[in-house]
C-alpha cells in the first residue's frame, strides 16, 4: 500500500532537483531491541536542499494530529533527528537526555562502506538496488533507485548512487520503506542551526553514553 511517485514525471523533472526533495519514509523501531518484539510506528521526513539535508521520525499518532499543519512538531518522542552536510562532510545526530531534552553530537556523513549486489527489486514502479553495509556494529541493508540520482536516505544512511528507498537492520529491528516523494521545496526551514563545530564529535557521545549508564 506505500505509494510512490510517478517515476516518469520525476525523470522529466530531474533537472529540478536543486529546488529541493521531500521524502516521506514509514518507519518502525523495535523499542525492545534484541529481547523480543514490540515495535512502535514512526512517520519520517527527509527534506534535501542545496547540499544540507534533515531526516527527523514523530510518532504517527502524532503526525495525524497534526495534518493540514505546517508547523514542524519537535517533542520528547522525536527521534533519529540527522542534518547531514556535504560541503563539511559531517553529521549531526540527536539524542534524548534523561530529562527529555535533546543533545546534539556530530559524526563523520556517510562513514559506512556499502558492498553493491547485483539482487534488484521493484519496489511500486522503481527499480530498486541492494547494497549492504556494517555500520556501528549491526549489519544493515539498503534498496537504493538509481534513476533517482540522490546520494541520501533515511536516518544516517546514503552515500549510494541513488536514493535509498528501502533500508533496514538485519533483524528489522530498525525499519524503513519510502512512500512519497515531494519535489520543489523551497526555503525550507532548518530544524537545527548550522554551527556545527559548537556540538561535541562522536567519542564525546560514547563518553555521555558510558557517564549515562554508570548513572
């Protein structure tokens, strides 16, 4: 039931694609990661502009209150928030403190080395690509368009020759599947301010999580 764009309406636009994409991506996280099932359903949204792109999943529940609002809702329930820049070739990436405010680290773009398989897929009327990667530790699996020459996906993943459509954690414990695209974006407003260099970098975020657990 995920419904795609019109790929040949997107290939007869593709010369737009400085004016921006908007993804909007279905996504399920196992909140019990690696002791049983019970996963929670997330909207998410990939907004892409002029080399900089942010990626933030908010609950569903949440997101169908919200409809026919332009306001973007940022709560406690927010998660997997990443503003990604190529031109200084970084990340940041959010994490929720035990007071429920968020902090903000900064990491390396696109640090996973994909292997590209010659297995593909229609996923509605894309052809799709796989390519699989171990990232953080955990093995991942991406389908990626080719036609659709965007280098992002959802969360912190990309850096493939196109966008990636379908993506997910060996066990599906992280889950995501595209199912719109939005073309002509323009003056989209950033959720997170540009100074990255203010954030900590990747081992200040093994130290707060190691300070954390010992709490």
């Amino acid at each position: 039931y995920f419904i795609l764009f019109s790929l040949q309406v997107f290939a007869q636009e593709k010369s737009n694609l400085n004016q921006g994409i908007r993804v909007e991506y279905k996504c399920l996280f196992n909140v019990k990661f690696e002791r049983e099932k019970q996963f929670n359903t997330y909207e998410g949204f990939l907004t892409i502009q002029s080399g900089m792109s942010t990626y933030y999943s908010i609950p569903e529940k949440q997101q169908k209150s919200a409809e026919g609002s332009l306001d973007i809702i940022i709560e406690t329930d927010t998660f997997l928030r990443v503003v990604k820049n190529s031109t200084r070739d970084e990340i940041l990436f959010g994490t929720t403190s035990m007071n429920g405010k968020e902090i903000l680290f900064r990491d390396s773009l696109f640090p996973m080395i994909w292997i590209l398989e010659k297995e593909s897929k229609l996923i509605d009327s894309l052809e799709c690509f796989k390519a699989i990667t171990l990232f953080k530790g955990r093995n991942y699996v991406a389908w990626y368009c080719p036609k659709i020459p965007v280098p992002d996906g959802p969360w912190k993943l990309g850096g493939l020759p196109g966008l990636i459509i379908e993506a997910y954690e060996e066990n599906k414990d992280l889950y995501f599947i595209a199912r719109g695209i939005n073309l002509h974006i323009s003056n989209s407003p950033p959720l997170i301010n540009n100074d990255f260099e203010k954030y900590p970098d990747y081992p200040g975020y093994i130290k707060y999580m190691n300070d954390v657990l010992q709490k």
